[in-house]
C-alpha cells in the first residue's frame, strides 16, 4: 500500500480470534471520521493466511455500504 502511495491513516493488528473490546477503538475512529466527513470512503485492506510462504490479499469496502 506505501508503494502505491495510498493514503493509510492508521493501522491494527488482530489475530485470528478477536473480541468485540478489540474493536472499539477501530469502531470509534470510523464513528468520529464518518460523522466529521472526514473520508468519502473506508476500505479494509488485510491478508489471508495460506502458508507460511504466501498469504493471499483481500479488500474490503467498509464504506459507504455497499449490496455485496
């Protein structure tokens, strides 16, 4: 993503099991930007783990909603 020269305004690191406590402070940061309009939109970007050589990239548009 630095590559790309994304705008990355933070980042987290949760494992595989997580509790919704772990979350709140992610929850937050979007409650406060959303209700700002800080940012057109949100996406979430993170690996899937496949072995120990490779991991597979995803993303995710967190907002706005979207059907999918």
């Amino acid at each position: 993503m630095k590559r790309a020269k994304a705008n990355i305004v933070g980042s987290i690191h949760i494992g595989d099991s997580f509790t919704e406590e772990e979350l709140l402070p992610l929850y937050s940061y979007f409650d406060q930007a959303v209700n700002q309009s800080e940012y057109t939109h949100v996406s979430l970007y993170f690996n899937y783990f496949k072995n120990s050589i490779a991991q597979i990239p995803a993303a995710v548009q967190l907002m706005p909603l979207t059907q999918e």
